[in-house]
C-alpha cells in the first residue's frame, strides 16, 4: 500500500459512525455526508442534543481525532443554531487526511 493511500473507505465510513454512535447513546450525532476526494474526507453533519449540543460535538470531534488513520484535521467551528423542528443543533463540518 502506497504511504499516501487513504484507508478503506469502508473502514474510515465505519468508525466515524461508530465514534458518533458511542459519543452519544439516543442518536444525537447525525452524519449526513462522508465525501472522499484523493486522500482528505470531508465530513457534514449535526449534532441533535438540544442546550448540549456543542459538549456533545466537542465529545466526538475528540473521538474523531483520535482514530488510528487520522493525519492532519481540521476543526469544525462549534456553533449552536435553534431550529423550529428540531430545537437547539449543532451542525458541523470537518474535514481530516490520512496518516
């Protein structure tokens, strides 16, 4: 495998989904969309945790950052935005390489 080579897809797919899975146990983290361009993802999403949404996103950006493939990331800004449906949110993007 070339140094510069992204991990699987599949497993990049797979742990950010179980990062967001494990941050909070109702589903409060919502990937929406993983996009892959060379060797940097893109990640969008929000979180939904109501007054707690930026701890909770602060929680998996940790996660985030500490698996195993991640090389130089990119921080989302931490903004919380209130929404007639579904209240207070955080939505985030972020974006990493690959080790």
């Amino acid at each position: 495998a070339r140094k510069d080579a992204l991990a699987p897809i599949a497993t990049v797919k797979a742990a950010l989904e179980s990062a967001a899975r494990e941050t909070q146990g109702s589903g409060s983290v919502v990937l929406s969309r993983i996009h892959v361009d060379g060797t940097t993802v893109a990640v969008r999403g929000d979180v939904r945790a109501g007054l707690s949404s930026m701890t909770v996103l602060a929680s998996f950006i940790e996660k985030v950052e500490s698996l195993p493939f991640i090389g130089t990331f990119t921080r989302p800004a931490f903004t919380r935005e209130t929404d007639p449906v579904l209240g207070a949110h955080s939505p985030f993007v972020f974006s990493f390489t690959s080790k």
